[in-house]
C-alpha cells in the first residue's frame, strides 16, 4: 500500500491513521502452511511517500524486498510444483 503522509492525520489512538494501519496488519500478517488461516496475510507493505514538495519515497528498499521475498517464498511453499527439479 502506497500513502503519502503529507496528507496522513493523528489519529485519537496515538501516531497516525497510517500507523494504526500499519500496527493491524501486522497482526494479520506472518500466515504460513500448513495452516493458512483466513483472514491473514502472509506479509506487506506499506510504502510511505511524501508529495508536499515533489515526490519522495520514504519507505527503505529493503522493507519492500523483503515482502516480496517473504510473498515468493510462501507461494514456492503452497506450489511445490513451481519449484525447478534437477533432470
């Protein structure tokens, strides 16, 4: 999820909505096999943004990454066969 936090307000809970966003899905995410319970999520993103004064990406690369990583490794599990054999 991408959110420019130029437009991000406090929110009553403390920080802001995008952190209280960011704080559940949290807590949904991490799902792994066998049990892939509903309504969790294996991993993601949020990626914070700031367009006040021209577009700037706040969000480190290696938090993105490391939901893809995470995304891909789940799939690989869920679809073995997906994976290469050896021939």
């Amino acid at each position: 999820m991408v959110f420019d936090i130029s437009h991000d307000l406090p929110a009553r809970q403390g920080g802001t909505w995008c952190d209280i966003l960011e704080q559940r899905l949290f807590r949904l995410a991490g799902r792994k096999g066998p049990a892939w319970s509903v309504g969790t999520i294996e991993s993601f993103a949020i990626i914070r943004v700031d367009f006040s004064s021209g577009p700037r990406l706040l969000t480190p690369e290696g938090d993105i990454l490391l939901m893809f990583d995470e995304l891909a490794t789940q799939v690989k599990e869920r679809n073995p066969s997906l994976l290469l054999r050896d021939t």
